[in-house]
C-alpha cells in the first residue's frame, strides 16, 4: 500500500486538520495526529495490541499456575473494571 508523502495543500490556505468529532472525541489517529506522513505508523498499532495480548497471556498463565485461576481471573475482572470505569468521561 502506497501512502502519500505529503498532505494535500487546502485550498482554502488551512494548515491544521480538523478531526470529525460525531461518534468518538479521540482516537489514537487524534492522539498522536496519524495522518498524512505520519499514516505509516498506524499499523503498528495492531502490532502493539498483539503484542501486549500475548505478553498478558503468557503472564497471566504463569500467574494461574503459581497462584490459582481464580484468583488470577478474578484480579483481572477488577484489572478490567477498573480500567473501564477510568475511561468513562462523566
């Protein structure tokens, strides 16, 4: 896949790039502005997911067999509540 060196000129002389904000306020391409030369970068995200998903599994699997699946799977259950309650914008 071919990806543009460059951005297009506006023609109207604008120099930022305004972010459709309707279904979500950020996004990683938001977070760290993944477009135009930057737009390579955006696969490496999947990479980084995957990455850490085999890193969590790998760990928890050793954490299961030293402490006990229960405990293990329970710790992550409020790991995950609580990261999803950090999340939420009130």
């Amino acid at each position: 896949m071919q990806y543009p060196s460059t951005c297009p000129s506006a023609p109207d002389g604008c120099s930022s790039i305004a972010y459709d904000e309707g279904v979500m306020r950020e996004t990683l391409v938001t977070d760290f502005d993944l477009v135009c030369d930057r737009l390579p970068l955006l696969p490496t995200i999947g990479s980084s997911y995957m990455s850490g998903v085999v890193i969590a599994t790998m760990t928890a699997g050793f954490l299961a067999d030293r402490f006990g699946r229960r405990s293990v799977m329970l710790a992550m259950y409020v790991s995950y509540i609580q990261e999803a309650i950090s999340k939420l914008k009130i």
